[in-house]
C-alpha cells in the first residue's frame, strides 16, 4: 500500500509512522516546512521526503492532508489536482463545513481524529497516537461509497475508531467540546495571572485541576486562529449559550441561594455523566 | 507526636497516613461518618478511631480539621474547646476568610492544601498526596508564631510547601483558580449535553483535552456548594471578569478579526507561561 501525507507534524507525522508500522504501507511526505519534512524522514516517520504535493501523491492509494485549516482547502484542491484516479485523498482538520462545501470529488472524504495533544510538531508524532480515538469522516452526496469504506478499514487498523457525521453536526459538537474549551481556557488563564501580586506575596501555585483545565490555552495561534475563524458562528452561539448559564449561575450566587446552587452542580454531574458514563 | 484529624476523607486520610509514615507520629481520627471512619482504621490511616471530636484531640499535640467548609467554623470551634493548651489546630478548608475571621485562638492558623483529586473519599486517601504540593496558611494577627512555625514544619515533613499568605488574597486566588474553574467546567459539560442528538448520530466523542477540562464538573455538591457561598463576592467577581473576555473574543469573532483573535490568543499564551513558566 502506498501512503502519501501532506503536512508531517504532530497528527500528519503519526498517521505515517502508524501506516508504516501497522500497514507496512511505504510513505511518501510532503511538508512547506523543510525542517519538518527532515525530521520525519529522520526519525523513520516517511520513506520518503519529496519535494512537492505532486511528487507525494503521485503514485498514491490514500492521501492524508494535515495542514493547518487554514491553508487545508488549497491544499486538499492540488491534491486532487495530482492524486490518481482511484484513490482516496482525506483530510484531518478540526473544522469540516467549509472544506467540505469546497470539493466536488468522489475521491474525498473530510476527516478530523480526536487525537491532538497540547504538543504540536514533527518531533511529538508517534504510532499509537489514534489508538482508540474517535475519527469522524464527513463524506458529503458526492464522495464514492467505495473511498468511505477503504478509508474506514485503514482508520482501523491506524488504532482509531471512525464515525460518519455530517460536516454541520461536526462543527457544531467541536465547537463545544474542542473550540468552546479553548477560548474558556484561554480566558482561565488571562483571569489568573490578572492578579496583582506584591512584594512578599507567595509564588502562583494552583491545584492539579488548574493545570488539567488549561493545559490547552494558548495554543498555537498559526493553527487556531483559524479554526476559530471557520468555525465562528457556531463558536460564537456555543459561547453564548455559555454566557447564559454563567449568568444563571451567578444569578443564584448573588441570592445566596444554596439549594439552585445544588441543583445547577447536579445538573452538571448529569450532564457528565451522560457524556462519559460516569468515569473520569 | 500526637496527631488528630477531624474529617478522614481524601484530605483527611491523607494527613493521617502520611503523618504516621512519614513523622511516625500516634494518630486519633474522628469522622461524623462511621464508615469512613471505620475505613479509616481498616487501612491504617489512622491509629485509633474516637467516638468524638473531645476524645480525638484530648492529648493531641497538633489537630488537622478536615471536614467540608459548610461545618468547618462549628468543628474549629469544637476543636478548640477540646484541645489542650499548647497544641496547634489547623483546618484544610478551600475558603478561608469567614473562618479565620471567626476564630480568636493563638492556637489557630488556618490552612488549605492544593492536593485535592476528583476523587474524594477515605479510600483514595494515600500518603503522597501533599508531595509537592502548595499548602497555604492563613495565620491571623492572633496566631502565635510558635504555632505556625510548629505547623510548616511538620508540612514540610509530610511532602508539602507550606505558603502563609492572608486570607483575602487566598480567597481571592482560589475564586480563580479552583472555585471558577469548576463554575467554567460545569458549564462545559452543560453545554456538551446539550447538543439534540438523533438516530444513527454516533456516539459522543471528545479528545483528551476536554477530558482534562471538565473532569471537576460536578464535583460533589456537599463539598462545593458551601464553597462556592463562602467565596460568592470574589467568585462572582471572577465570573465577570471571565464574561467580559469571552464577550471581547466574540467581538473578534463576529468581526473576522484574526489579526485580534490571534493577539487574544497570544495573551492568553503569554498569561500561561507567567503562571507556569513555559511548561506544560
């Protein structure tokens, strides 16, 4: 099987050295990053370093697109561009809608795994990254039935556990479990170190729920900008709908109101466990 | 050394063990619950277990009181009455201001480890949980300094850097960075809960990075909220604040502003490292 990954960071750079080790598939890779491209070849990431989108996917079965959102459309156009008829070109970016509107091909599949860590790069990239992540695909009225189901059987034996959604549903559930975070975290963090501190005061200290909660802020703004762009009306009304409980919540604060402050906590301990089956 | 803890859950039972392993000290437990407390002697937390709070702290030399904040001022004021002259009684309540504003006893200094876990409870009581940990001490102008000398060391001794710092500022650190962080976690899962969800949708799915951050939301309801009364002004204040930068990234938003999103994210990234140096 021949692979070809364009972008050999964190999440590009683990789909090819779990294709190589679980698929003993042979990985060609592209990356506008020359540093990048080097590292992967060296740490045994890709077989082979090209030197341009065509060259990569030249000869490919399946093609794997992670870029940053923001240069995704572009690049997914001149993979297809140059792909072989036959094969299957997907992605990996955190927002779908726009991307997906943009192909018109039977050969693409929108995809995103669960699997980010808060370390990007090239030199975090490893084989068991997807092991027992969600991957959801997006396949729009377009994409061949065929190309759906070869991606799901390699997502499979990558470790990872592949869902069909809707781009719409996507975007919607990432804006509240991944971009809503985000921007939460990122408002943790600018709140903390708001505070005036003297001469004689202790140095910062928090519990490790803190270090938990915003682990993500700040992360990398060339990546996240952007996702936040493309994803920003469903952020935005996902912060909203934040906001307001926020505001419900204070709301039985300023009255002091002990037993809504009880009801409001066990609403989320419901919530939660809804989500996660009880377990933390 | 003769310890008493007052309260042996998490918290509690942590102390114990480690003040018996650790300062082979004799430890009394008291326990308002007769099977934590009963846990409590079957795992060796503790030495003895008391049938009150006056038999636990009799002929103790220093007193930890462990209990929730909701019954913390009335089991001070127990403890105090009980404890010999010349012990030292400290508390490990996440709110310190009402507290130590209704002690007058140079015998108290109030205290608040940064060790707790989702997980409360005796059983997860175990001997490491302070190492390393921050340990804040609110001593008042009556504390005497004896007693707050005696009490950093033996935190020392158990793993833990004991702070003093008063208990306004403390207050209005842990409104930040504990107390809000469960506020925004709750929210979160709320609104991840929220999403309608229809036949043939697949499961919910979240990366570990949502994992990490509502894994407080919902924590238990007889601990949190008192907690969240007796820090209700700086916490709602700390809401607020938290508000006003979410409406500020959502002017951004609505504006396709990348150029102010990113400078938003770079704060938030630059708040991270002046709290955390950098690491993750």
């Amino acid at each position: 099987m021949r692979i070809a990954v364009i972008g050999v960071g964190l999440i590009g750079g683990s789909i090819a050295v779990s294709a190589r080790e679980r698929l003993s598939a042979v990985v060609s890779g592209f990356d506008l990053d020359a540093r990048s491209l080097e590292l992967a070849l060296e740490r045994g990431l890709i077989d082979r370093a090209c030197a341009g989108v065509s060259e990569a996917v030249a000869d490919a079965g399946v093609v794997f697109v992670a870029v940053p959102v923001g240069s995704l459309m572009e690049s997914v156009a001149a993979v297809l561009e140059a792909a072989p008829a036959g094969s299957v070109v997907t992605d990996t970016g955190s927002t779908k809608r726009a991307l997906v509107a943009s192909v018109d091909d039977p050969r693409f599949v929108g995809g995103h795994p669960l699997a980010g860590t808060e370390h990007a790069g090239t030199s975090f990239a490893r084989a068991d990254l997807f092991d027992g992540a969600a991957w959801y695909l997006t396949p729009s009225a377009r994409t061949a039935p065929d190309a759906l189901e070869r991606l799901r059987e390699i997502l499979v034996r990558l470790g990872a556990r592949p869902s069909p959604v809707s781009a719409e549903r996507h975007d919607r559930l990432m804006a509240s479990v991944s971009h809503l975070p985000h921007v939460l975290a990122n408002a943790l963090v600018c709140e903390a170190a708001s505070m005036p501190s003297a001469d004689g005061d202790p140095p910062f200290a928090a519990g490790p729920s803190f270090r938990d909660i915003t682990r993500v802020a700040g992360a990398p703004s060339a990546i996240w900008t952007d996702i936040y762009v493309q994803n920003a009306d469903l952020l935005d009304a996902a912060i909203g709908r934040s906001i307001e409980s926020l505001q419900e919540f204070r709301a039985a604060l300023a009255a002091g109101d002990a037993v809504r402050l009880t009801a409001l906590n066990e609403a989320a301990a419901a919530a939660r466990a809804q989500l996660f089956g009880g377990s933390r």
